[in-house]
C-alpha cells in the first residue's frame, strides 16, 4: 500500500496519540475530558476505517444479482451507538467538573488533591 492510501490510519494514530497525551500529561479536568473526547473519536475513525469494503455495496438482496460483494452494516451501528454513549458520558464528566468547582473553587486536578490531603 503507498503512504498515502494509509491517510486514515495516519490521522487515527495522531488523535489517539493527542488525546492520550491530554489525559496524561494536563491536569486541567476540562482539557482531560477534551482529550478522552479525541481519544475516542480516533477509535472511532479506526473502526470506520476499517469497516470499507473494495466494491462493496449496501446489503440489499436483489432478483438476479449473483456473486455481489456486500459492506456490513454493524460496525456503522456500533459506531452510532457509541457515539451516543460518548456524548453522554461526556456530558456526565463536564456535570462533575461542575460539581468539582463549586466545591473546591478549582478544577486543577493536583490543587482538588492537595486541597483533599489538608482536610
């Protein structure tokens, strides 16, 4: 395969490699959530990626098609649906960071801690 019919895979391990990366290394609890929210759609652009088949059409028997190459559908259904279950989690994480300021007045992972120690 040339370099760049490998663009998608490419660009998945950049975005894997970002949001990783964010989750590590920021302690910002807004800025780690961002980074698990790209973490995931680099998987979820690997997954798509993944799902392409050379030729291949919709799974639709016909009347006199004969040998057809099919696409599966259920990586696009999994995909949707983890979509969804992404964007509620994600909205339940920005709910506790929320939670997290009003009580400590920061959103610093290492001043929430330090502030835990000393009470």
């Amino acid at each position: 395969m040339e370099l760049l019919g490998l663009f998608n895979y490419w660009v998945f391990a950049i975005l894997l490699m970002i949001g990783f990366y964010a989750v590590i290394a920021k302690p910002n609890m807004v800025k780690k959530l961002l980074g698990l929210s790209i973490f995931q759609a680099a998987v979820f652009l690997l997954y798509i990626t993944m799902d392409k088949v050379e030729g291949g059409t919709a799974p639709i028997i016909q009347a006199g098609m004969v040998d057809q190459i099919y696409s599966n559908p259920l990586p696009q259904v999994l995909i949707l649906t983890a979509i969804v279950v992404g964007i509620s989690t994600t909205a339940l994480g920005l709910a506790i960071i929320v939670r997290i300021y009003e009580a400590y007045g920061s959103i610093e992972e290492d001043e929430t801690q330090r502030l835990d120690i000393e009470e």
